[in-house]
C-alpha cells in the first residue's frame, strides 16, 4: 500500500499553503526562477516546508511548479538538465520530510497544445515525462499535476507521469472561475470525469477563487467523485493594494470553511496563494475532529469531453449514443486523423465513437490519444482483449455489442447493450462502471414494431442510468425526451421543449423565430434565467441606466414579448412560467432603486383572487396570479374554497378594480353566481371575472359576470382591459 | 332467515328445491279459467298435496305458487284486486302445507314487459309493481325470495331491488338462458351474474327453458365470474310436443345424472323446473346427501358489466376508458346538450368502440343543462347502443344515484374522494348499487403533494369503502397525475402510487392528458407516460382513444400481456 493511500485511510489529509511569498519573506528576489533560486538556496524552502510540516501538512509540494522544460527555458539555456533540477529539487523537501511526505509538483507548460496552439501532443506527454521523471528521481512520493486549465495538457502531464513514474500516485487540480468552467472552457464535471478515468488518485481545485466559491466547486461533483476530492483555495479573492495583488482572508476566517468543504466530500485539503502555516494551522485544529464522509457510489456516467460533458445519471437525461457515424476513422492516414480530431474539438463536442475491428488498432489508439476527452469504443468480448490496455491508459468508454459472459473488472466504465426485458438489478452489479445500453439496432433488426420500440425503451427507464445506442428516428426522440421529463430528468423540461418543439416545425412554413435583441435584461426575462437577471440587471444600473427605464425599456417588453410567443404557441407554460420567475427576481433587485427614486411603479390595478366556496382546487388560480402579478397588478389571493362575503368584504376594504374567480366543478361554479350577487347587494363595483375548466363565456354572460377567461394570459389581457375601460 | 344463515346453509350442504308446481298441476288434473294464482286460492288442495309430496321428498326449500302474481300480469287475466293480499293468501296455503324444517321462499317472476331503456314498462313502476307483491309474500311470512323465469335482466334489476328495498331477506335469482349463454333480451350469462351480484343477490343460477344439459355450460360461465353460491333448476329437457301438447322427455335417471356434474361446476341449489315432479326431487335429495358444495377461492375479480358483455380490470388486456364523451371544452357538443340533442354521444360511443375503448366514461357536467336529466338520457341511450360498459362521471351524488339506478349493468363511478361529501353521500350510493369505484387520492384539503399522504388517504377510503362491504378488487385507484409543467415531481409521483397499487394487488388508473396540460405536442407526452406508468403496473387509464400514438402503445402493453 503506497504511503498515500495509508494517509487517506487515516482521515483528512492536509496539504501546504503558498510557497511564493513564504520565499520572498526569506528573501528570494523578484523576477527569478524559483526553481533555480532555490536549488542554489535549499534552506529557505527547506525552512518554509519545515514551517508546514509543523502546522500540521502530512504533504508539501516539491518547488518544481515552473519546473518543466518550456518554463525554464524562459530562464536558462540548460535545459537538458531539467530532470536533474527536478531531482535536486525534489531531494531538497524530501531530506527535510521525515515521516511526511512530498509530492512533485507540475503545473502548466504555458504553451496551447494543438489544434489551439504550437504544441504537439506527443511534445507535450515528453515534457511532462521528463519532468516526472527527475522527480522521481529524486524521491517524491506522488505527483501533482496542479493549477491546470487545459485539458489537455492534464493528459498529456498524466500520461507523461504514468510513462516516467508508473507506480507513484498522481493527483490533479485545477483551476476553475466560479461558473464551473476553466478559462478553455471545460466543465469541472467533465474534467473530473476524464481524470479519474484516466487513472488519477484524487481531483480537485487550486487557485483561481477563495475558499467560499471554491466550496460551490466542489459541490458541483460531489456526487460524480469516485476519487477523493482536494481543495486548495486562495485565502479569498485577490485585491489590488498599490498595485499588488493581495489575499487578505485571516486564518481563522479561512479555517471556518473547512467543515464545509469536507462535508462537501473533500478527503485531501491545503491552501494555494496568500495563505500562511498559520492558515493550514487554524485548518487544522478546526478539522481535529472531523473525519471525511463517506460518499454513495455515483451513479453517473459521464462521457468528458474538452466542453461540457455528457452525462447520464438516475437525475439526467437518458443517453442516446448515435451510432450512425461510426466508422469514421478507418482507414484514414495520421494527417486526417489530426484534421478529424480537430473537428471534433473545435467544431462540436460530440464524442467519437469507435467501432473497433482488429485490424484498427493503430488508429483506435491514435484517435483515443488525441481526443481531448473520453472517446467511446464499441467491440465485441472477443475483440476486447485487444484494446483493453488503451481503453485504460486513455480512460475510454467500452460499449459493448452484446451482453458479456462474465463480469468485466472495474478498471473503467462499461457499458453493455442488455436485453431491456433483463431485469434491472443487473445494471449495476460491477459496481460504478457497469451500465447497460439498450440497442435499437437489435431491436429494428427483429421487425419490432415502432410503438413495442417505444414501450421497450419505458422499461429502461427503470434502470440507475439508461443508454440507448443505435440511430434513433425523431419520433423515438421525442418520446425519450418525454420520458426524461416525466421521470425527473429534464430540469425545467428544457430539452422536452426544444425537442417538441422542433419537431413542431416540421412541414411548418419556415417562422421566423422570437426576435432577440442584444439587451442581457431583456433577454434575461425572455429566455426565463432567473438566475442571470440579476446581474443583468446589476450592470444596467452600473453603466447608469434610470431604474424607471430598466423597467419601461426592457422588462415590460420583455414580458410582453413572452406573452406574445405563448399565443403564437411558441412558448409554453414552462417558459411563461420562468420567464414570470425571472420578472419578480428582476423587481426584486430593482425595488430598492425604484424606492429611492421614489418612483415605486404604480400598479395598474387591484384585484382580489380566489377559488370559490366548496372548491379546493387552485393550481389554474396560482397561475393566473402570478401572470397578473408580473403584469404590474396588485393581486390580493385569498386562496381556495372562499366564500361571498370574505370576497367582498376584502374587495370592499382594498377598493378591487377587479374580482376574479376561478371554480373547477360544476358543482361549485355556482358559487361564482353567490359573489356577483353579493357585490351587488353590497354596491361593491369591483369588476368580476371568472375562469376555470367547466366555466365558459355563457356561463359569465348567464351569472352577470363581466368576463371570462380561458387562460392566465387571456385573464391578464381581460384585467387590462376591464382596468382601461374603467378609467 | 337472514342473508347470512342462508349463505351458511349454502356453504353447508346442497340445498334442494321443489320441483315443476304450475306444469304438474295442471298435469295432475287443475283446471282453471282465467289465472292458476287465483284458481289455487279457490280449490287449494292439489297445491297442498304437491308440496306435500315435495317435503316428503326432501325439498330443503318450497316456492310460494305467485309466478305470476304481479300488478301487471295479473292484470292481464283481469284481477283489479290487490296483489298484496293475493301474495299473502298464496304463502299462507303453502306455510299450511309444508312441515317446520321446511322453508318457504317467496317466487317472482316476470310482468311479461319489458323495462326501461329496453322497453316502454318504466323502471320505478316494474319496482313499485313488485314492491307489491313483495309486501304480501313478507307479510305472509316467507323466509326469502327466488326470482326466476326472467328474460330481462332489467327487470331483474327491478325485482331485486324491490326485494332489498323491502326487508333484508336472502335473495335468490334465476334467469332463463338460451343453450348459447344468452337470455332473449341479449343479456349474457356473464353480465347477468356480475351485475345482479354487485346489486346485492344472495345467489344466481338458471331455471326452465333448458334441460340440465344445455345448463350445465351456463352455469360453468356464470361461476367464472361470480363466488356467490349458484342454483340451477332445469327443466326435464328440452320441451317437445306430442299429441299437439307439450311434454318433457327426460327421465329421473337420466335428469339425475348430471347432479354431480353440477355439483363439480360449484352448484350449491339445485331443484327442477317444468317437466319434473316429486319424483325427480326425491331421487335428488337422495343423491345430494352429504355432498357438500364447493365454494369458489382466489381471489375476487375487478368486474364491471353491460347488459351484453362485462369487462375485466388486470386481465389480459390493459383498459382502456374513452372520455369523450364530456362536455368541457367541446364546443359543438355543448351546443348539442344544450338543444337537448345526444346523436353525438352515439357518435362518440361508437367511435370509441371502434378504436378498442374498453369503457365509456360519460360525463354531462355543463353549465344550462340539467345534469341528471341528461345523465339518465344518456347512460339510457349508451345501455342500448353500446356493449361497453359505463363509467358514471360527475361530482353530485343526485346524478351518480339515478345514472347508476337505471344502468342495466354494473358500473365504474368516477370517482369516490377522501372529501367528506363524497364518503357521505357518494360512497353509499355506489355501494346500494354494488358500482366499482374510483377512489381519488385528495380531500377537503386538495390534492395531497406527496406520496405518503396520498396513501393515507387512499387507505382511509378503502375502510371505509370496507364498512359498506367493499374489498380492494371493486376499486380502480387514481394516479391522479398533474401536469409536469408546473411540478416537475408530479409524474414520479403518480409513477409511484402505481407501483405502489401494483404491489398491494390494487387497479390503478390515469387520467392521462392532465400529464401533458401546457405543453407542445400533448398525444406524444401522454402516450410517452402510458408507457412509463404500464411499465409501473397501470392496469388502466382514461384517454382519447382517437391518438393513434396512444393505441399503438396500449398494443405494445397488450402484446407483452400478463399486467398483474
């Protein structure tokens, strides 16, 4: 058992802090290599790690972090003695570690790998070999690849410490803003994913934020980690004092977040820029007690890719694996491999998918090394023998054509295409890397019918985390999307709505589709993202914009606009729904602005709301609320099954412009009669509008009341109307 | 005799009836001008040694002579008096004439009309017609009823219920079949026994136009559908004529021989019908001496019934409940009902026939419309042209109790809540006519959000559903789905209750567009969690048969049968 893995079955594992600016404090010049600085001066790191060791890190990291090739290229012309500077380095924290450990320390060549940049691949895996090498050498007991933002420059530096140091555990982290995303665009959920595929002994995040932003990192893939998860913040976000760039959260402060870190299933925890021993100290004692939680077995697959990744999870959307394209690689030459794989990263984020024959080998292998992400192989248990090493040295996907004989191993994800009628509980029998597929190919192949298809991918529907391979036809999508939403898969019902919706506009003359402009509020409330109004809205009120025209400008039209689309048919209730959402949040961040102004909008009327006598339903009613809130009206909703006289009595005190009804029975419809003849009696001169699934037109005209409404837009339309007649 | 001694005496031994009263004694020299029931009252000494005779045979249990003694058949021989006290007289001479172990049942039959929607007799005067003679057979002091000889199983309806609504004595029905399983009003076998059952008959079997061999393959259908013990009483074969008179060919012997026969198809009452005499009910009762009748077990089945044909819940075929036939939204319809004009209804029933509907549901909620008048119009007008039994839709118990008071058959009611109104009031109504229910998991408080709070309810209306009777197998449980567009959790939940059905052995149904309210391309959704909720153990939902989408995947759930 390496002496890592015996820290980890300890407990929390801790790591150092910032290394930079404890050497400058020990006198280390600006504008230098720390590398080279440090090998002539070895008693300073040696000090600072010393300093760590007895705050309580059980690991500190080796000075090599610009320790490759293309770093120190920038400082000197020898760098053929780059292992040597890594071994020395290396030697130099290990002497001092006692029972304590070091790790190498990797980072960032610099340069863009191709298709982005200069850099080959196979140059990138060398410079990283290299460097692994010489800190093997030199002693250290793992390595960490750190501060990355590259993907693939991960791989090449995993790859490249695997081929120099085999046996060493190797942990990666990187950096991320607080989106989810690196500066390259890719997801710390698909990041993970391809690390731990490729073999990584633990993930997780340095630099970049403070503890508080990286904590919501971190929870992003708590429930994807099958490796132990690291954090290595900053002490907070940096600050520019004369002009230098400084972390100024206190140790204690710093501390307080560990709790939550671990509880977000951290295992291995440290510091990054601006923290001290003292903040690893504090850490520390506030984790004395405290042991890592032991996380369910994810559920998840994931399939990496340089972007977004693509999932699948008992919480997501079913995976469809078209298998209609592939082939794609055999036989091409090496140069038209590269041009593929540029297409695939550059162009979409799909991911290859490899229908491996045997004499492909070279090829596989060449398309699974380059793709910045994990590729998926089809094969056969026979043929599996074959690319078994690749699929692991490159973290691959293995789908299998048919259902295996025995149990693979887990060394990677495995998908076997099953017979749906199998019973479910074999999905998952291997643990995490088991997943079963369900192939329409196979079953096109034996004349099934196209409603049997369907009603055949309903049971795969009970399975942890259900792929389809195969070509699916619009009609099975649409139906796979339905699935997903009716079984919580769908958040929101996004894709169902853009699935069904493009399928809507088949045969359709070509619409133009909802006008867009390039105003972020405006859009904000359009596209129904409750969560980016806010700083929309933020930033609008930054450049100057009159908290009155915020709302005149763009959110009544935006509003407006969503109505509009819902008639078209355009929209649905999903959207109005969220579109209404992000309206209030809109309101709520512009109230304060508005009152100061003193120009809190006035409203365009009052209207008291409920549900009738004896009526308990009011699904319809919240709706029409919300639609008549967001359009500026005061609604006062006095809930379900309210009789006459409360109706009146609060129109009476509030002076309603308007009553509205809703009723869902025949049987208690009549209700709506009992409140047109109470406001009369009363004189109440509230308007009175009525809806609900039994009422109609007639029924208005028949009990007196002063309209109807078939829908909460149609009842905002009527308000309005009832309103401006009014005045 | 209460109903449950008698369902004691049925479970005990295999009760012997009399035989042949009418044809022996005319065979035995009675003469009589205008009606046997009013000749008996006049020379009443024949009857008297007959069933005599019969207890001396061992009939376990005599008929009252009053076959014909109702209102309307009696006054067809011009007999204006009052029946009562004719029923009266009539069980008085046959209590005279039999012996202290012997019981006297009070006997019906038929006004020789047909009821209502079948006929122009209407229903409430078939019932008020043989409330009275019913009176007169208690007062005289019969210890219960067979109605028999009947063609109609409307007015079998109406007899029974004059029975139940008159005292809580044990009932027993017979119809007359066809040797095809048919009465000659169309009612089959099947349909008869379910809906008389749910309608509170203590026991069913056949009598007369057949001989026990034609029989014997009725009442084998009837006891596929129904665990209430069954009679038989069949007439000496199949009539023939001789010398211009009718006569019946069968012997003792060869009348006898198929007693075991019965006996293995889980007959518990046996007696004989036209042809036969004491001689036939002594080598009988000689012959059922110590056989002890076989009670059906398993569990009871999810039946509803036309007058034509009954549709089972979990069988092999998933149900389908078309719901068109339902004002909201339709315009045109609305138009139609409101002119008082139900041809769309018809459409709409034949329509969904066609499309593979397995149930109707008819709902006639409408604003300017009287919805009970047009309920019974239309469950009336459904009864004659559809062979699809009925679901009876509203909210207001008035409508659910006359809808199910002239449905010839037996019906789903949609639905039965945990509100207070619909235990109270609703509940007792569907339980006096033995309808299925469809139990609504919400209350006073609305719809429970909720799994675990849908269950709570679900099992406080299954007892109290208990209290009057009910058992799990008369109720279809509502997934009751919200649309996904405003609760995205409200699918998993429905899926779950399913489950949850299927697991307690319970139906379960959906209606299924409340899924899809708000969104795009509704049929895909919908069909999309058909599929899913089959897959949890649906047995049936309410839709649009007209989805072409929808049907293929109930063909796909059909296809891989075996739902249970």
């Amino acid at each position: 058992m390496s002496r890592f893995k015996a820290l980890l079955d300890k407990g929390i594992v801790f790591l150092d802090g910032a290394t930079g600016t404890e050497l400058s404090k020990r006198g280390m010049p600006t504008g230098v290599s720390p590398e080279l600085w440090v090998r002539d001066n070895p008693e300073s790191i040696q000090s600072v790690q010393r300093d760590y060791y007895s705050a309580g890190s059980d690991i500190v990291y080796s000075c090599t972090f610009g320790g490759n090739r293309i770093k120190l290229s920038q400082y000197t012309q020898e760098t053929d003695d780059t292992p040597q500077i890594n071994s020395d380095l290396a030697q130099i924290s290990k002497s001092i570690s006692d029972e304590k450990l070091v790790f190498g320390d990797m980072a960032p060549t610099g340069k863009f790998i191709e298709p982005f940049g200069s850099l080959t691949f196979d140059e990138a895996v060398e410079v990283y070999r290299e460097q692994a090498q010489g800190l093997r050498d030199g002693g250290v007991d793992g390595l960490v690849i750190e501060t990355m933002m590259d993907i693939q420059e991960v791989r090449a530096a995993l790859l490249g410490a695997r081929l120099a140091a085999g046996e060493l555990p190797v942990v990666v982290t990187m950096t991320f803003d607080s989106d989810g995303y690196t500066l390259n665009g890719t997801h710390i959920r698909s990041a993970l994913s391809i690390v731990q595929s490729m073999g990584a002994a633990a993930f997780g995040c340095n630099c970049s934020t403070g503890p508080a932003e990286m904590l919501e990192l971190i929870r992003l893939i708590s429930n994807d980690a099958r490796i132990p998860l690291m954090a290595k913040p900053n002490a907070g976000l940096p600050k520019l004092v004369n002009g230098e760039t400084t972390f100024t959260m206190e140790p204690d402060e710093f501390a307080s977040f560990g709790k939550d870190f671990i509880e977000a299933g951290v295992h291995i925890i440290g510091g990054c820029c601006g923290t001290t021993p003292v903040h690893i100290q504090r850490l520390k004692e506030e984790l004395t007690a405290v042991t890592p939680v032991k996380r369910p077995r994810p559920q998840s697959l994931i399939l990496g890719t340089a972007k977004e990744g693509v999932s699948t999870s008992p919480k997501e959307p079913m995976l469809v694996v078209d298998s209609s394209d592939t082939g794609r690689f055999v036989q091409c030459t090496p140069e038209e491999l590269i041009k593929s794989m540029k297409a695939y990263v550059i162009h979409d984020s799909k991911i290859p998918l490899i229908s491996y024959e045997s004499s492909l080998y070279k090829v596989t292998e060449r398309a699974l090394r380059l793709y910045p992400g994990r590729g998926v192989i089809l094969t056969s248990e026979k043929d599996y023998s074959e690319i078994r090493d690749i699929a692991i040295r490159y973290g691959s996907v293995v789908l299998f054509k048919a259902a295996v004989s025995h149990p693979l191993s887990s060394e990677h994800d495995t998908v076997v295409i099953t017979d749906s009628k199998i019973d479910s509980g074999n999905a998952n029998e291997e643990g995490h890397t088991l997943f079963s597929a369900y192939s329409l190919e196979r079953s096109s192949s034996s004349d099934m019918e196209d409603s049997e298809l369907l009603y055949s991918i309903a049971s795969f529907y009970q399975k942890p985390a259900p792929i389809i391979v195969g070509t699916p036809n619009k009609k099975i999508l649409a139906f796979i999307a339905a699935y997903n939403a009716l079984t919580g898969r769908d958040h929101k019902l996004s894709l169902l709505m853009k699935t069904l919706h493009e399928d809507n506009r088949i045969g359709q003359s070509g619409t133009e589709s909802k006008s867009e402009s390039n105003n972020p509020v405006y859009d904000a409330v359009l596209h129904g993202n409750d969560t980016g109004i806010e700083a929309a809205i933020r930033s609008a009120l930054d450049i100057g914009l009159d908290p009155k025209q915020i709302v005149d400008d763009q959110l009544i039209p935006a509003i407006n606009q969503v109505g509009e689309l819902y008639e078209k048919k355009e929209y649905f209730l999903p959207q109005l729904i969220m579109s209404a959402d992000a309206m209030r949040k809109g309101f709520t961040v512009l109230e304060p602005h508005l009152a100061a102004k003193s120009e809190v909008q006035k409203k365009d009327g009052t209207i008291v709301i409920a549900t009738v006598k004896g009526d308990i339903h009011d699904i319809g009613k919240n709706i029409v609320t919300l639609m008549l809130r967001n359009y500026n009206f005061e609604v006062i909703d006095l809930g379900k099954d309210v009789d006459d006289e409360t109706i009146i009595n609060k129109a009476l005190e509030v002076n309603a412009d308007i009553i509205a009804l809703s009723a869902l029975m025949t049987t208690t419809m009549t209700g709506m009669k009992q409140v047109v003849e109470s406001a009369k009696a009363r004189n109440c001169k509230a308007k009175i509008i009525i809806g609900g699934a039994v009422v109609d037109q007639n029924y208005s005209d028949e009990i007196g009341a002063d309209g109807y409404s078939p829908d909460a837009m149609e009842a905002v339309k009527l308000a309005k109307r009832l309103v401006a007649n009014e005045k | 005799m209460t109903k449950n001694d008698f369902k004691l005496l049925c479970a005990k031994k295999t009760v012997i009836f009399d035989g042949s009263t009418g044809v022996e004694l005319i065979s035995r020299g009675m003469t009589f001008s205008r009606s046997l029931e009013t000749a008996l009252l006049k020379d009443p000494d024949k009857l008297i040694q007959l069933q005599r005779e019969y207890c001396s045979a061992g009939s376990d249990i005599i008929i009252t002579p009053t076959l014909g003694a109702n209102r309307i058949k009696m006054a067809e021989h011009g007999f204006t008096d009052s029946t009562e006290d004719l029923n009266y007289e009539l069980t008085k001479l046959s209590l005279s004439a039999v012996n202290d172990k012997t019981l006297i049942f009070g006997d019906i039959s038929s006004t020789g009309r047909f009821v209502e929607p079948f006929g122009d007799l209407e229903f409430e005067d078939a019932v008020d017609t043989y409330k009275e003679q019913v009176r007169g057979l208690i007062r005289g002091g019969v210890e219960g009823f067979l109605i028999e000889t009947i063609i109609d199983l409307q007015e079998a309806r109406a007899a029974l219920l004059a029975v139940t609504e008159s005292c809580d004595l044990p009932v027993i029905i017979c119809l007359s079949f066809d040797k095809d399983g048919t009465t000659i009003n169309g009612n089959s076998a099947e349909s008869v026994a379910v809906t008389l059952q749910s309608l509170g008959a203590d026991a069913i079997g056949c009598n007369c136009s057949t001989g026990p061999a034609e029989m014997l393959p009725v009442i084998k259908r009837i006891r596929a559908v129904t665990s209430l013990p069954l009679m038989v009483k069949p007439n000496a074969g199949l009539p023939a004529l001789r010398d211009g008179k009718t006569y019946f060919p069968m012997g003792v012997d060869e009348f006898i021989s198929f007693t075991h026969l019965f006996h293995d198809a889980g007959v518990s009452l046996i007696g004989g019908c036209c042809g036969t005499n004491p001689d036939f009910i002594a080598a009988l009762s000689e012959q059922c001496k110590g056989l002890v009748p076989i009670s059906k077990t398993g569990n009871p089945d999810s039946l509803t019934a036309s007058h034509r044909r009954v549709w089972r819940f979990c069988g092999e075929q998933f149900t389908l409940i078309g719901e068109r036939i339902n004002p909201t939204g339709k315009k045109e319809f609305q138009k139609q009902l409101r002119d008082g004009n139900l041809s769309m209804i018809q459409t709409f029933a034949a329509e969904q026939e066609n499309l593979g509907a397995s149930l109707l549901d008819v709902n006639m909620g409408l604003s300017g419309i009287d919805e009970q008048e047009m309920m019974v119009k239309s469950v009336s007008l459904l009864s004659k042209v559809s062979p699809l039994p009925l679901c009876i839709d509203s909210t207001r118990p008035e409508v659910i109790e006359k809808a199910l008071r002239i449905y010839p058959g037996r019906a789903l009611v949609n639905s039965i809540s945990g509100e207070k109104s619909r235990i109270e009031e609703t509940l007792p109504i569907a339980a006096k006519y033995g309808a299925m229910l469809i139990i609504l998991p919400l209350d006073d408080n609305g719809i429970p959000k909720t799994f675990e709070e849908r269950v709570t309810i679900i099992n406080t209306i299954i007892k109290e559903a208990a209290g009057y009777g009910y058992t799990t197998a008369d109720m279809v449980i509502d997934g009751l789905v919200m649309t996904i567009s405003s609760d995205q959790q409200a699918a998993q939940t429905t899926l779950r209750l399913i489950s949850w059905c299927k697991k307690q052995g319970i139906n379960s149904v959906c209606g299924l567009s409340n899924v899809s309210f708000g969104l795009p391309q509704r049929d895909i959704v919908n069909s999309a969690f058909l599929a899913l909720a089959a897959r949890n153990g649906l047995t049936s939902a309410i839709a649009n048969p007209s989805s072409e989408q929808l049907r293929g995947i109930i063909n796909a759930i059909n296809s891989e049968g075996c739902l249970v």
